[in-house]
C-alpha cells in the first residue's frame, strides 16, 4: 500500500483546528464569562498535547476572548457594563464608516441579494427559536457590509469588535429571545443600502446599537452580584 499521498498535519493547522473549536466553545456559551480554562484539562479533552493548546491560549488572548491574570491563570472575561457600552460605540464608529464607504455610490447588486439571502436565513432562525444560529447569521450580515468597504484595517477591527460582543451575548443566554426587533432592523437596513439612503441608514444603525446596549445592561443591572 502505498502512502505518498499522506502528509503529517502541520502543526500550524493543529494550532487552528484547537483555536477555532475553543473560539467555538466560547461563542456559544460552552467556555461562560468568569471561567477559568486549564491547558491540560483541555489537551486532554481534544485528544492532543499541550503545546498546541498554549498556543491557541495565546491567540484568543490577543483576540480578547480570554484574559490572563498572573499566578492565577486564564479566564474569560466577563464585561462590566462599561464594557458593553464602550464595545457598541466602537462598533457603531466602524460600522457607520462601513456604511459611508460602501453607499458613496450606488451599492452593488451582489451585495444587496447577499444580505437579503442572509436575512431569510434570520427569518428561519427566528421561526425555528434556533437562537445560536441567529447570532451567527447576525455577524454576517454585518460583516458582509464591512468587508464591502474594501478596508482590511477596518475589517480587522471589526473582527476584534464581533468577538467583544460575542462576549457581551454570552453573558445571558436567555437574551436573544428578548431581540426579535432584530430582523425587521435589518430588513430595513437591507432597503436603506439598496435605496442609497445613507442617512436613514446610519440612523437605523445607530438605533439597532442602541437597543443593544440598553438590553443588556438592563439584563446586567438584574443579574446576581
């Protein structure tokens, strides 16, 4: 039998598989706020060796998914309701010159079926109660509009931005059934981009923000101490 064809895995690609199920674990409410991760307790769980684990540790680290408190270990954070605040303004911030970038001129078509095609998949999610989903279905949509304005820089921050408010979603699992407002803000959001009105657009963007954060400091401001 001949095995030319099999290559050892990259230990890079290992890296990533063990970042991006932990990414995962953490998006959707495996790893909660104020969790502490144990290296060896997840090399054992994932069937591998610490080092990849370390590394992966590291990279969410910098991503701001986890955070490192010396002779204590790593954890994930959990936002103060500063945070949140702050979070949403700094997504309104890039978001809104998203917006400006991409309806400068006419948005492409492309685009537009793109993010109608991605609130159905919103409008299914809503009638099947499959919350996770929607939160996933919700990052793409606005990272559709983002990347449309052909800015890495800008691009990048969002991602940094997204994973901060995975964060803030995570912390009350029970919230998304609280924002059904979600899909019929981004319908509208959807025909404002379509229609060329910028103005309205940034207004319904800084409402749909808006909602956000009065939510979940509401849910904050009832959690335990």
């Amino acid at each position: 039998m001949t095995t030319s064809h099999i290559t050892p895995i990259p230990r890079r690609t290992l890296v990533s598989q063990v970042t991006e199920q932990l990414r995962e674990g953490i998006y959707h409410g495996v790893f909660l706020p104020g969790s502490q991760l144990h290296e060896a307790e997840l090399a054992e769980r994932l069937g591998v060796s610490r080092g990849p684990v370390r590394e992966s540790l590291q990279r969410l680290i910098q991503e701001g998914l986890l955070s490192s408190q010396p002779h204590r270990g790593v954890f994930v954070p959990v936002l103060s309701e500063e945070d949140i605040v702050d979070v949403f303004f700094a997504r309104e911030a890039v978001e809104a010159a998203a917006f400006r970038q991409v309806m400068a001129s006419p948005a492409p078509a492309e685009l537009v079926d793109a993010l109608r095609r991605v609130v159905d998949e919103m409008a299914g999610a809503v009638d099947t109660d499959n919350w996770r989903a929607l939160g996933d279905i919700d990052v793409r949509f606005h990272r559709l509009v983002v990347n449309a304005a052909g800015s890495h820089r800008l691009s990048r921050m969002f991602d940094t931005l997204i994973s901060e408010t995975r964060l803030c979603l995570n912390m009350y699992a029970d919230l998304q059934p609280a924002r059904l407002d979600l899909l019929p803000e981004h319908r509208e959001l959807v025909e404002l981009i379509a229609g060329a009105d910028l103005d309205t657009a940034l207004v319904t963007l800084q409402r749909h923000f808006a909602e956000a954060v009065v939510t979940l400091r509401h849910r904050l401001r009832q959690s335990p101490r």
